[in-house]
C-alpha cells in the first residue's frame, strides 16, 4: 500500500476539517459531545465485543499483566468515558476567550484571545479511553484530532472513533475533526512527523522508547509525556494513618497507571515505628519492596535497590522506599531522580507544606493527598491529552485550554505610529 499518499490524505483532510471546526459555536460542539457520550454507553456491549478481540490477540502475544489492564475496558469504564464527555461539554469554551485588555498611550486597546491550535496528532498506546478523551478536548477546543493507537487496542479504537465520526457527521460538523488511522504500520507514524505543514503538534502517549522516538524524528513540535517517576514524601510531621492511607492509594489502587506512586521516602524518625507496619501490608497486597539499607534493615524479604530503581517507572506491583534525613535529602532525591510528573508530601505542618509546594517544580505537586490525582477529571478538566512533562507551553495534565494558544488582538481609532 501507498502509505505516503495516505498521509498526505489524512492530513489534508485533517486541515480541512481544523479550519470548520475552529469557527464552531459551542452549542454545536457541546451537543455534539452530549450524543456522543450516549451512544458511547447504547453501544457498550459493540464496544466490549471490539475490545474481547484486541484483549484476546494480547493474550497471545504474551503482553504482560499492566499492559492487559490498560488495555481493558469494562461497562464502569465505558461508562467513565462517556462521563468525562459531559464534563469536557459543561466546561466554558476557551475559543474567543478574552484573558487580559490594556491601553497603551498611542490610544491602542491591546488584548490576548484564545484559539485552537489547529491540527493535533496523538500517538498512544493500549487505552483505549484516550480515543474518546482525546477526540473530546480536541473538538471543545476548536481542533481537529489525528489518532495513531497501538496495534493491540486497534479494534477498541476504531469502534470509538466511529461513534465520534458518526455522531459528528450527523452535527453538521466535518467527520475528519477525528481520524483515526486505519493502519498501524510504524513507517505511517514516521511519515505523519513530516506532515508539518498540515499538523501543527504532536503528543505521544506511551512508553519512554515511543516518546523518544517521536521526539527525534518529528518536523513538528512535540509536547512530551515522559515516564511517571511519582514519589510520596512522608514528613516526620504526618499523620500516621493519613500517611499510610495515601501510600497504599497511590501505589496500590491501580499500579498500571503513569501517576501510581514508584518510589517513597520516609523521614528518618518514622524508619522504626510507622515504617515496619506498612511494609508489612505492602508485602501482603503483592507489592515487592526495593529498598536502600535502613530500608531492608526493616524489610527481610525486600531487594537492595539499585541506581536504576531509583528511575524506574515499574507500572507494577514494586516500589522502591529510600530513608532519607530530612525533608532536603527527599526534595534533593526527587530533583536527580524524578520524571517532572508527580509529588506528593504527606505532612500536619504547613510551613513544611509550603516549603515543599515551593521548592518541588514538577508539573503537579500535591499536599496530603494521593498521587493517583494527578489526572484530568480529578482536577476538573474533564478529561486529559496527556501530562505534559515538557514545560514550553503547558506543563501537567492538558485539558481544553492545553490545546489552545493565544494571539494578539489591538482596536484602534485610526491610530498609527509616529
């Protein structure tokens, strides 16, 4: 097959499409959500049937446990996705939006408005919820969204992305607003990164070798979702259950997951008291302990950890556990180690608190509560795009506004410059 001339088609298209959508009043683009998200949940056995398929195809390549997980929907999911549409509808348009207006003495009023960013191509791999996510925020905010999924969730994909298609189409709103590439050949991929007349960015969703691939090769700029080295720091001030509550929910709920905690520092003083006990339950969820030597001192059954661990993104059933001696070796830790995702310090003391929001700079950092928040529904975005983990632009979960940029606006009276 032609893959160049499928590209060059997709894309075109996709631009077409970007400009309509770009110029769509908001009932239009919120009701075309609305519908989506319902028949989202009429089709749920269709989807599930679709998804059966990629989950048995998985299961015979040998992909591992996390990845099936991803990769699985269920009614609760289907439901959640449909659920996330609503929210992406209710929330206010960004397009037009006015952010700030000042005078310049030239009698020039100069102002920002807020406008889509055009043409978007995500790369992602096994969830396949990022179709639905993703096509939603890409429509709320004026784009049009070009999809590349993983080989494993294609049947998945393709019966969302039809739903979106139709549903749109029906709207009056063009349906290549969501393409969904119809193979999943990686030389396409290679071809779309040249597109850069027509696309305008790239988001890669998936693991650390996807994204560095994506970022190496792409014309076009890329907002990168490294991988999600997320640490819990348990202050010498915690509360000893609030501690323990938040470090099991943020390793524990889901470990498949980029914001599942991998790695816990404790405060030197707790090493004897609270840290036996929840090693001990750790172990009893399943949970292998990597830890350094005042860690295994209090753990008989747990490995040394090793400079990798430290880096590792397991999305799995381990996490590493380092003492550390104050609240600077922890931040320290989290600086030479971290991924820029997310931290959380659990702490009573609000000047640590304060210390800690202020001095830790990845893209969400959380007090006294679970790393498993870090996510764009818990945050009120309805949805995400992706973590951004690059700091141009946007940085963190990337909702409606993420995929929006700002131009200069200036009403005059005839003014000129002198």
């Amino acid at each position: 097959m032609n893959f160049r001339a499928l590209v060059e088609d997709i894309a075109g298209r996709a631009r077409l499409a970007g400009n309509r959508v770009a110029e769509l009043p908001s009932d239009v683009k919120d009701g075309a959500l609305q519908r989506v998200a319902s028949r989202l949940e009429a089709s749920c056995d269709a989807i599930l049937e679709a998804n059966a398929r990629d989950l048995e195809a998985g299961r015979a390549a040998g992909i591992a446990p996390p990845l099936l997980d991803r990769l699985t929907l269920t009614p609760a999911r289907i439901g959640a996705m449909a659920q996330g549409l609503r929210d992406i509808a209710a929330l206010p348009d960004p397009i037009g939006e006015i952010t700030r207006m000042w005078m310049r003495p030239s009698g020039l009023q100069v102002g920002r408005m807020r406008i889509p960013l055009g043409v978007i191509l995500v790369i992602y791999e096994s969830r396949p919820n990022v179709t639905a996510d993703v096509a939603g925020l890409c429509l709320k905010s004026g784009n049009a969204a070009v999809l590349r999924g993983g080989s494993e969730a294609f049947h998945s994909n393709s019966a969302i992305a039809e739903i979106f298609r139709g549903t749109a189409r029906e709207s009056g709103i063009p349906e290549d607003a969501v393409q969904l590439v119809p193979h999943t050949d990686r030389e396409i991929v290679d071809l779309l990164l040249e597109r850069e007349d027509e696309i305008d960015l790239v988001i890669p969703r998936g693991g650390e070798g996807l994204i560095r691939r994506v970022a190496e090769n792409s014309r076009i700029p890329v907002i990168k979702h490294y991988k999600g080295v997320c640490h819990v720091y348990v202050d010498r001030h915690a509360d000893p259950k609030m501690a323990r509550d938040i470090t099991i929910n943020s390793k524990c709920q889901r470990v498949s997951v980029c914001n599942s905690a991998e790695t816990l520092l404790v405060h030197e003083t707790l090493a004897q008291s609270w840290l036996p006990p929840l090693l001990a339950e750790l172990r009893g969820l399943g949970v292998e302990i990597r830890g350094c030597p005042l860690t295994l001192e209090q753990c008989e059954d747990g490995l040394a950890a090793t400079e990798h661990d430290w880096r590792e993104e397991y999305l799995d059933k381990v996490l590493a556990v380092r003492v550390v001696d104050s609240m600077d070796q922890g931040i320290d830790h989290i600086r030479r180690y971290g991924s820029n995702h997310t931290e959380t310090i659990v702490t009573q003391d609000l000047r640590t608190a304060r210390e800690f929001v202020r001095r830790v700079n990845s893209s969400c950092v959380f007090v006294n509560a679970s790393t498993r928040l870090s996510d764009g529904f818990q945050l009120g975005l309805g949805a995400e795009v992706g973590i951004s983990t690059t700091k141009m632009h946007w940085y963190g979960p990337m909702g409606i506004e993420g995929l929006t940029t700002q131009k200069f606006i200036a009403f005059g009276d005839g003014t000129l410059i002198e």
